[in-house]
C-alpha cells in the first residue's frame, strides 16, 4: 500500500510542477534580446542581402516557413536532409525542385552562429523571423491591395 501512495504522491506533484511551468512558459518577442542581441540583426541583414540579390528569395523564404509549418508544426523539420532513418520533407514530391532557400537558412545559421558565439538561436526561429523579414524586404505589396489593404477582386478570380 505504501509504494502506492507514493507512486500516487509523485504523480500528483509531477502533474502540477508541469501545470506550474505550463502557465509560466510563454513566449517572448525580446527572447533574442537578452540571449544575443544580434540575433535578429543579422537574420534580418542577410535576408535584405538575398532578396536584393534574388528579389524572389522573398518569397522561397517565405514558403519554406510555410511548408515548414504545415505539415507537424514549425519545427524546422523541412531543413533536415535524407538520412537512413529520416524522409526528408525537403525532397517530399510537393517540395522537390520545387522549395528554394536553403543555401539562404545555411547562411543565416552561420552567421547567427558566429554572431552569437554558440549555436543558440534554433533552426525554427531562423526560419520564422527569416519568412518575417524578407516579406519586409521585399517592400510594397500594392499590387496585391486595394484601398486599406483589402484583396482586390481580380485576385480572388485567380483562385
């Protein structure tokens, strides 16, 4: 009876430990800011430096968090490559040939890395705040918006 109650005690200080930290863990936009400073910087001065070399980088950043997203979450899985025990999502049928940016994520890791002095900043915050930012970089959106913002009618016959 006693290794019962005890196994009962330690499920129930476990379980509100967990809930504890649950209601305490939220995210927080100044992460970054307190971890390395330089973090966002640099993602967002390498992200401007591809789009103005390939204004559509823009876009491919932005689908690769899409795709990155869609399928299990944001977990930066679509950057993993094939291995023997993983099917890469980067060479999925829907993604080969197909998602671009990759070279630009490397890139963003490096320098992030060698601005931070240690790999802190994780893959899926990379591909986040890079799919914010080149969205910035590529500018003004008129095109796409009417007045206030709103989608203009001929956009919706495309779909």
């Amino acid at each position: 009876m006693g290794s019962h109650g005890s196994f009962f005690f330690a499920l129930v200080f476990f379980t509100l430990a967990l809930a504890t930290t649950a209601l305490h863990a939220k995210l927080n936009p100044y992460y970054y800011d307190k971890i390395c400073p330089k973090a966002l910087p640099t993602i967002k001065w390498v992200v401007n430096d591809a789009v103005k070399q390939e204004r559509r980088m823009g876009a491919s950043l932005l689908r690769l968090h899409f795709h990155d997203c869609f399928v299990n979450g944001c977990d930066a899985s679509i950057l993993l490559d094939n291995s023997s025990t993983i099917d890469s999502e980067k060479n999925a049928l829907a993604n080969a040939n197909s998602a671009r940016g990759f070279e630009v994520i490397d890139r963003i890791k490096a320098e992030v890395d060698k601005a931070c002095g240690s790999p802190v900043v994780s893959c899926a915050d990379i591909l986040a705040v890079a799919a914010r930012d080149s969205v910035v970089a590529m500018g003004n959106m008129k095109p796409l918006t009417g007045k206030n913002g709103q989608v203009r009618l001929n956009c919706r016959k495309v779909n």
